[in-house]
C-alpha cells in the first residue's frame, strides 16, 4: 500500500478549522466536495463507510435526461437533465458513454406506443437534438433477434447514456483531492456540535477501523447522506421526512442475454418501464421499485418478489431465451430516497432533489445521479451565508475535469492498448491514468475473463485507492464481483497473488476479509437463500 501513515496523518490532522464539512461520500457528497474545493473552500468529505458503498454504487448505471418523468408532468426535472446529460457526455468520455435504447410497443400496453413518440419529441426538443427514430416490427428484429414477436408491433430508438456509477464517483473524489480538498472513508458521525447560538458547527466523528474520535468543526455542515439522512437529521430532533424505496437488479453474462443495444419495455403486469442493456461485458436488467422496510444499518439485498418480477419481465421479452433463476451471475439493490407524500404507488412520488437548512445543517438528498453537479452548486449557493464572503460559486464550471494535454497524448499513442481501452482508462481515472499505465506491463494489461477490466486497474487501486476492505475492491473500485461467477471467488487465488502485495495485508487479514466479503456477497449481491436452497 502507497504511503501507509496516509490515513492515520489525515485522522491527527481533522481537528483544523474547516469551511466545510460535507457528509456523505456517494455522487451528491462527492460532487459538493469537489464544487467546494474548487471554489477555494477547505473542505473535509467524511464517508462512514466506502465511498459510493449505498446507492452510488447500486444505480441502474444510466446518466439520462428522464424520459420517464415526463409521465409524471416534471417538465423541469427532464429539461434540466437531458441538458447536464449531454454535457456529462463530453466531459466524462470513456466513462459516461451514449447508449442507444430501443423502446418496444407491443398490442395492448398500458401506454400506446404513439405517446411514446410524443414524448421522445419533446425528450429530444429539451436536449436541443433530433435522435429518435421510429421502428418498424421488422426492424426491431433485426436489431433484437431474441424479441418476443407476439403481438409485437414496432417502437422507437433514442438515446441516453450509461457509466460506471462507483468509478464516476470516485473519479469525482479524487479531483477533489488533487485540488487540495481532503476526503476520507471509514469515518462515522456520530453526532452534531452546536455552538452557543444552538446552529451545527461541527461534528463528531469516529474512525471505523480504530474506534477513535475527535470533534471537527467548519462554518458548514452538509449533510449529503441520501438514504441516511432522516437518521443525521435525527440527531439534532428532526423528525423523519424521507420516503426510502429500494431499485433492485439482475445481472447476466452477455453469452446468456447478448444485447448490442438497450431494450426498454413495460412489465406485462404493472405496466412499468423494465430496461435490459449491455454492462461492462453483462447484461443488466432492472429496476424494482418498492418500498424499503429494512433496517438501513444492514445492507439492502432483493427480496424473492422483486427476483420473480424481473424474471418474469425478461422472460416476456426474451422468451426463447427460457432463462431460470440459475442463468443469474449476480444481484445488486440500491435504496433512493425520496419526499414522503404518501402516494399510494412508490413510483409516483417526485424525484426532485430537496434542500433543508435546519439549525444551520444543511440536508440536500433525491435527485438524479445526472445532475449531481448541478445539485452540487445548487447546495452551496443555498448555503451562501455560512460560508466566507469572497467566495463565488461558478454555475459554468466543468462537472469534470477534461483529461487532454502532452501527457494524455502519449496515452493515446501507447501500443499496448486498444483505443478503446486508451478511452475507457482515462474515463476512469482521470489524471492518474499515465501512472496506471506506466506501472503496469505484460499481463497487466489483459481483460479479466469475460469483463471489461483489466488487471493493471485492480492493481493500480489495490495500492492507490484507499481500499480498506476487499469489497471495496471487487464491487466499487472494480465491478469484478458483480461481473464474474460466484463474485469472482474461482479466481481468489490469482487475485491474491496481484493485490495481497499492493495492499499491504498479511496472511490472516487477507483470509479474514475473504470471508468477510463471502458473507456480503451471499447476502446482497446473490439470489435470496429461499430461492437457491
């Protein structure tokens, strides 16, 4: 592990002022952190647990502008969206990709297909671009040759834009980091300071590996905590707000569900839209959405109802497939939190982000994984007057930092690699990617099985990433574990003989967090036990 007093120097140093204090290290907190620093705040970033371990990990991976909150007459919320979508576009490349969806109609859906066709005008009106295209029943066979064709009538083409959710935020961190802002996981508040007036000035914070805590204070404290942050608000007598409903989702190898293009549908019993799309070398299916009733101390995992819906879902889609509970590489849930108006049906309640000052805690949570940059900068002009008074909040700045220059060129002509994977590295790591490339040789640069990672990458962040436990690695730095049999456990031995070394453990620590990671991979990211005994 690179510089092993890095974290026990960051932990002396957390009793310094800060300006600001921002809670919570999934896309909303990452991308505040980041829109801090750059605006010269000192800014701290404190994660309870791993970075992007909630839902910034568990989304349905796609940055896209809302088509379907048209429904649901958010006219803004779409607007806005498909703006910042394609900005994002540009800004991320190698790491938020297009991703062109075909919407199929089949006789007797719920919604006919021609107010599909309405609102993809207007989807495509808002981006200030014409992408959509109407298909015919044949076409969509010839795109899509597993489609059930009974009753299939045609559909429509448009396109959105998909990412790796953990790594955006991650990459999103770091350039907070490397502009000099500080950012931490394994971090626990515990509780809220408050100082002689009764506002929030500070927390108290407890470092989840060694059981050790300190008060930090700043002049802000941003809580960012998403499906969390009823429970810190709880901390200063709020009572809770937030309605919690829980997305899940299948995973497939792309041999047993292949997909070039993404396909969006309407359940055959509910009638909402169901997507199956090409993920880093799987193929996705989801999303659930229900109500989460669980305690949010546990991870969330699928339950057997949503694992039948989906099943059912894609087995309507793709019935020559005859897929089983079996053909299921692995699962992943995500909880969103949303404004309690208590509707009857889950999937009508806003998705609009909210802002709260309450005692001087500032709380912002729903949103769009989308505009977390625009949510970024909307926080901190709300909370104008708690920070320094020279500072300015710039709506035109970038949401990424765009990685060209010498360096990057020298990138692009190394041999090694196809343009592609040249691409999809500096997607992803950003400015450290010529370092990666630079340690890395031979066999480091080939794909891990069936999926688009190479083994520098789980190399690299072994050592760089601040990896505390060994899902930090395989679910969020990497996506190994969601994307190889069994959580990538067949391949243990030969992932211990690249990262054991990087990470700095001995023999007993690495077959700890091996059993540690069994037991959460069996938990939540596997079928329910009732439907593999």
């Amino acid at each position: 592990m690179e510089n092993p007093g890095w974290r026990a120097s960051v932990w002396a140093d957390l009793t310094q002022p800060w300006d600001v204090i921002v809670i919570g290290g999934g896309i909303v907190g990452a991308g505040i952190f980041r829109e801090a620093v750059e605006a010269g705040l000192k800014t701290l970033l404190l994660e309870g647990h791993d970075f992007s371990s909630g839902t910034s990990s568990r989304s349905s991976k796609m940055v896209h502008g809302g088509l379907r909150y048209l429904k649901n007459a958010q006219v803004k919320l779409t607007l806005d969206s498909s703006r910042e979508r394609q900005r994002l576009i540009h800004e991320g490349e190698g790491l938020i990709d297009p991703l062109h969806f075909n919407l199929v109609n089949y006789q007797g859906d719920h919604t006919p297909g021609w107010v599909f066709g309405l609102g993809l005008i207007a989807y495509d009106l808002m981006a200030l671009r014409w992408k959509h295209t109407h298909l015919s029943r044949q076409r969509l066979k010839e795109i899509c040759p597993q489609l059930n064709e009974k009753r299939l009538e045609g559909g429509y083409g448009f396109y959105d834009a998909q990412t790796d959710d953990a790594r955006l935020v991650y990459r999103v961190i770091q350039e907070g980091q490397a502009a000099g802002g500080t950012a931490i996981n394994y971090a626990r508040v515990e509780g809220l300071l408050r100082n002689s007036k009764g506002k929030v000035c500070g927390v108290q914070v407890k470092d989840a590996l060694t059981g050790a805590e300190k008060e930090v204070r700043a002049g802000l404290v941003i809580n960012a905590s998403g499906a969390w942050a009823d429970e810190l608000r709880g901390k200063i007598g709020r009572s809770p707000r937030l309605r919690l409903l829980r997305g899940s989702h299948l995973i497939f190898s792309s041999d047993r569900v292949p997909l070039d293009d993404a396909i969006s549908f309407l359940h055959p019993d509910d009638h909402r839209p169901v997507f199956a799309f090409s993920w880093e070398g799987a193929t996705l299916v989801g999303t659930t959405d229900v109500d989460h009733d669980h305690p949010m101390s546990t991870d969330p995992w699928i339950s057997p109802q949503e694992t039948d819906y989906l099943m059912s879902a894609v087995n309507h889609i793709f019935e020559c497939l005859n897929l089983t509970t079996g053909d299921i590489l692995s699962t992943f849930t995500g909880i969103r939190s949303v404004l309690d108006t208590g509707k009857a049906d889950p999937s009508k309640e806003a998705r609009d982000e909210i802002l709260w000052d309450e005692d001087g805690l500032i709380t912002i949570t729903g949103g769009k994984l989308t505009m977390f940059s625009h949510m970024a900068q909307r926080t901190l002009r709300f909370a104008r007057k708690y920070l320094p008074e020279n500072i300015k909040i710039d709506k035109d700045k970038r949401a990424l930092d765009l990685v060209n220059g010498d360096k990057f060129k020298s990138i692009l002509d190394y041999p090694g690699l196809s343009a592609e994977q040249k691409i999809r590295l500096l997607g992803r790591y950003s400015h450290n990617t010529p370092n990666l490339i630079l340690s890395s040789h031979g066999t480091d640069f080939e794909k891990i099985q069936a999926t688009h990672t190479l083994w520098a990458e789980l190399k690299w962040a072994a050592r760089h990433e601040q990896v505390i436990h060994l899902d930090d690695l395989l679910l969020r730095r990497t996506r190994i574990g969601s994307l190889l049999p069994q959580g990538a456990l067949p391949i243990m031995h030969q992932i211990r003989e690249i990262c054991q070394p990087q990470l700095g453990w001995d023999d007993s620590r690495w077959q700890a967090e091996v059993l540690d990671y069994q037991r959460l991979y069996a938990q939540s990211y596997s079928l329910p036990q009732s439907l593999t005994a």
